[in-house]
C-alpha cells in the first residue's frame, strides 16, 4: 500500500523537475522584464539628455545672481527682492 513503486518514483521526480524548471521560467521573465524597462528608461531621452516633453511634468529652474532664489528657466518671473534682474 505504502510502497515505492518506480512510477511513484518517476512521477515524483517529474513533479519536482516541472516546479523547478517552472521557476527558473518565470525569473528569467522577470529578469527580461526587468532589462527592457531599465533599457527603456535609459533610451527615453532626447539627444540632450533631458526627457521628452510629453513625459516631462517638470519645469527647469535657475538660480538668480542677486540672490540665490531659485526662478523659473522660462518665465524668469523673478523673486520679488530688490535688484532682482528677472522682476518685470
């Protein structure tokens, strides 16, 4: 009843051959994954090295020379101090 037949013995084995090989799949998919994301992030740029406009949501700032504050590259509305050269 409780004896080890060579079928038990070779279903086992199988068994335990399909969940390893199982795993070894799925991490390697993972790791593909993993390499095309990263890939991807590293090729998502433009040729100046800043990010598509589309994905940027993020404005580029500049520090002003009168006093450190940091204004808007684009805008240069200025940081309201006196002697400001950025202050419309």
């Amino acid at each position: 009843m409780f004896g080890l037949s060579p079928n038990k013995i070779l279903f086992t084995a199988l068994i335990i051959a399909a969940v390893w090989y199982g795993f070894k799949w799925l991490n390697r998919l993972q790791a593909d994954q993993k390499k095309k994301t990263k890939h991807a992030a590293r090729h998502d740029r433009t040729s100046a090295g800043q990010p598509r406009s589309k994905d940027a949501d993020f404005e580029e700032l500049v520090a002003c020379p009168t006093c450190g504050d940091y204004v808007i590259a684009d805008k240069k509305s200025g940081c309201g101090k006196e002697n400001c050269p950025y202050d419309k």
